[in-house]
C-alpha cells in the first residue's frame, strides 16, 4: 500500500476517520447501491444511512442528468478507468427535499484483492458549494449590469 502514514507507529482508525471527516464520503458498488454513507453525507443530501445504503446513486442525481452519469459509470466499471481521478468535477446534485446543490467532488476506484484485480466499485469525496456557486453567479450578473451601464 502507498500511503503517507506508518501505521506502525501511528495506528489509524479509518472508521472513525470516515465519520469524523467534513465532507461526505460516499461509496457505491459496481452496479451504482450505495454502500458507504458517512455523517457529512448525510447533513449534505438530507438521507439518513438507513435511507441511502443499498439505494442507487439516483436519491442525489438530478433526474435530467441520470443518462449521462450512468453511461458514464458503466464505462467506467466495465474498463476500469475514469478520466476523472485526478479532477474536481463540479456537477448538480439533488438534496432530500427537492431542493438543487451544487457539488465539488473527487473519484477514486476501489478493486478487489487478488492477482487479477476488478473494479468493485468508486469512492467519491463530496463538498457542497451552493453557496459560493451563487455567490459566483451573482457577482458575475452584478459585472454583466455594471459593464452594460458603463457601456463597455
């Protein structure tokens, strides 16, 4: 394992990590089911655990955008590759009660133990931007105002 931390000097509980951590951490199997759910996901979507796990990735996937997340997820477990390990993708979301997020999140594939790993599912690390994605967006209609009364 390449990892930063010597865990023989400085043992980790991960499970305490997972549900300690800020942002939400939400795993799903190959076929999309949920199967990690910590607290930050939680108070970010609104879905307990008991609500979530085993459920598919659709409870926080606006319905428009399904198709496009899916085609892409089947590629992914069927190559064993995403284009997108190493990018903050910054996508729509959909919270419990209908209402839209805007999130930033990172991917990483999990594989199974073995001389011939698979993927058996992806980890993705969530941080809800609402806020400064509407911050954003109205400064940039507040520039587009000022720029059009200057005339430039």
């Amino acid at each position: 394992m390449n990892s930063a931390v010597n865990t023989k000097t400085s043992p980790i509980d991960f499970e305490q990590l997972v549900n300690v951590i800020g942002d939400a951490i939400v795993i799903s199997d190959a076929s999309g089911a949920i199967t990690l759910w910590n607290p930050a996901a939680e108070r970010m979507f609104g879905f307990t655990p008991a609500e979530a796990l085993g459920n598919s990735l659709d409870i926080i996937i606006p319905e428009r955008l399904r198709g496009r997340h899916w085609t892409g997820y089947e590629k992914t477990m069927a190559t064993g590759e995403t284009r997108y390990g190493h990018d903050v993708l910054r996508v729509p979301a959909v919270h419990k009660d209908g209402r839209a997020l805007s999130i930033a999140f990172t991917v990483a594939l999990l594989h199974s133990a073995g001389p011939d790993p698979v993927v058996t599912g992806i980890v993705a690390v969530i941080r809800d931007e609402t806020s400064r994605f509407t911050e954003e967006r109205n400064l940039k209609k507040r520039l587009a105002e000022l720029e059009a009364k200057s005339g430039t």
